[in-house]
C-alpha cells in the first residue's frame, strides 16, 4: 500500500512539473507572467465595470484565493509596468480601489487573445473529449 502510494505521489508530482514546463514553454505572453495575467483578468472580470473595472484590493485577493501580501507584491509590479491606477476612496481613505489603465486593458485583450490560441492549439492536439476530460479532472482537483 504504502508502495502505491509512493508510486502515486512520483507520477502526480512528474505530472505537475511537465505541466508547468509546457505552460512556461509555450506561454504566449511574453510582455507579463501568468500570475499577472490572472491578476489583470480577475480585474476585468470581477471588478465594476461601471468604474473603470475597479475593485478593492481585499476583493481581488479574496478572488484569487492568494494572501494580501502577496496579491500586494504583484500589484506593485502591474503598476510600476503602467497596467493599474490605485485610488483612495474619497470617503474612506482606508479603502483602495484598483483600477485598470488603458495601457492595462489593451495588453490584457492582446495577451487573452494569445492565450485562446494557445488553449486551441492544446485542444486540437488532445481532441475535443480528452480536453474535456482534463477540464472536468482539473476543476475536481
């Protein structure tokens, strides 16, 4: 049993790294990382639109499911790239809205736009049922 295991825990654990290298590999984005993409999106999609895609930044990280130091230290690498405008809100100043810039919103739409041809170069090589089959995997996961 204990052996199994050890076998399990090798070939999960060569799985994660080869998904890993692929991704950074084949990472179409070559102005920001991954993890700044996702913090970009996550703006776009969760934040108010009506604002100029603002959110707090204690929404953002509670949406990413990552610490308020860490979602911290990312945001001050987007905005020294120009890609975020932090604001203070004007009755509170404890509260801090994130906002994307201009610049922000064009380089995440060029950068989306890479990453669905990445996904459907993936999803041409596995084919439609094996693509699915790692979607519904990785959400189980």
């Amino acid at each position: 049993m204990v052996e199994d295991s050890e076998k399990l825990i090798k070939l999960f654990d060569e799985t994660i790294s080869k998904m890993r290298n692929t991704i950074i590999k084949f990472q179409p984005m070559k102005e920001i990382s991954m993890g700044e993409y996702t913090l970009l999106k996550t703006i776009k999609d969760k934040g108010d639109n009506e604002k100029g895609f603002r959110i707090t930044s204690s929404r953002l990280s509670n949406n990413l499911e990552a610490s308020r130091p860490a979602t911290s230290r990312m945001l001050n690498l987007v905005e020294e790239k120009g890609l975020i405008k932090r604001t203070s809100d004007k009755e509170d100043r404890r509260i801090v809205y994130i906002e994307l810039t201009e610049s922000g919103i064009d380089l995440l739409n060029e950068e989306s736009k890479k990453f669905k041809e990445l996904i459907k170069k993936i999803n041409e090589k596995m084919g439609k049922e094996d693509m699915e089959k790692f979607v519904y995997t990785a959400k189980k996961l």
